[in-house]
C-alpha cells in the first residue's frame, strides 16, 4: 500500500510541478505590468484605488504653505 502511494506521488509530481510553476510565472507577470504601471507603489494598489503617494507628495511639495 506504501509502495503504491509513493510511486502515484512521483507519477503526480512532474505535473505538480509544472502547474505551480505556471501559477508562479503568471503572478510575476502581473506583478511586473502592475510596477509598471503604477512604479513602486504597485503593492498597494487595486484597480480603483487613487495614487496615494503622489498625492503625498504634492502635498510636501507645495501644497500647504511649504515656499521651498
């Protein structure tokens, strides 16, 4: 019964594999289009929500009472 078990687990395995594998490379591609998109913020960002770093930095930039 042992043996059986094992040997379906090394016939499973190569297939195993290459489905995680193909998991993995897909969520690399997104998470390299979404750096792309929005630069290193991509992390915190959905599809809906504003862009909370640039509007921080405007804000230290000149926004509120800040002449340099």
């Amino acid at each position: 019964m042992a043996k059986r078990k094992i040997i379906l687990r090394l016939i499973i395995s190569p297939f195993l594999l290459c489905i995680l594998i193909i998991c993995y490379a897909v969520a690399c591609f997104k998470h390299w289009i979404l750096f792309i998109k929005y630069g290193g913020e991509w992390l915190t960002y959905k599809k809906d929500d504003p862009k909370r770093m640039e509007a921080i930095y405007e804000i230290l930039k000149g926004g509120i009472g800040n002449k340099y």
